[in-house]
C-alpha cells in the first residue's frame, strides 16, 4: 500500500471536475471520493483514505484543504481550488503538500 509521502508525487499537478445541480456546491464528501479516485486511477490502487472538512463552493479561487491518510498512519495535506465554474460544473486543481506529517501514536 502507499504511504502519504509517495502520494505526494502522485497527486502534483492533477485536476478534476465534476458535474453538479443548479447550485454550484460540492459537498466534502463528494470531493473527497473525487480526489481518492483520481488518485486510485492514477496509481492502480484501491482508493486511498481523504477526507475534507466542508464543502467547495463553486467560485473561481475558492479553496479548502483536505487531508490524505497513508496506509502507514502519515498525514498530506492536499490543497483544492476553484479553477472554473461553468453551467454548474465545478472544475479544480488540487496538489499535495512537499511533506506528510508522520503518525501520532
């Protein structure tokens, strides 16, 4: 299984949208599972641990930061913006943090 230090290299640079409702909002979760599969298509592995801690909304510059958990309990953080909004799709970039945080026992 990755560790969060080698998600790091995999998540530089990537970008997603996705296709929401009249309201341009993406929920946590939503953008959660988003991130775990690109990463999860990209690496070929089952889909990684992240979670976000609200929603995104569909504004060009909004951020949020959600957080990856390794297999081995290391923290990435992993940084979400708004690139587009258009017709009610939200387009992002989103990039890992340079290092994890190791686990806490």
């Amino acid at each position: 299984m990755l560790s969060a230090v080698a998600v790091s290299m995999l998540l530089g640079g990537c970008s997603a949208s996705v296709e929401v409702g009249s309201t341009p909002k993406l929920s946590a979760g939503k953008l959660a599972d988003l991130l775990a599969e690109k990463l999860a298509s990209t690496t070929g592995r089952p889909k990684p641990d992240i979670s976000c801690p609200e929603d995104l909304a569909g504004k060009i510059g909004t951020t949020t930061r959600c957080k990856l958990t390794g297999d081995d309990g290391s923290t990435l953080g992993v940084a979400v913006t708004v690139t587009s909004v258009k017709n009610g799709q939200i387009n992002f970039d989103f990039k890992a943090d340079d290092a994890a945080s190791p686990a806490t026992n």
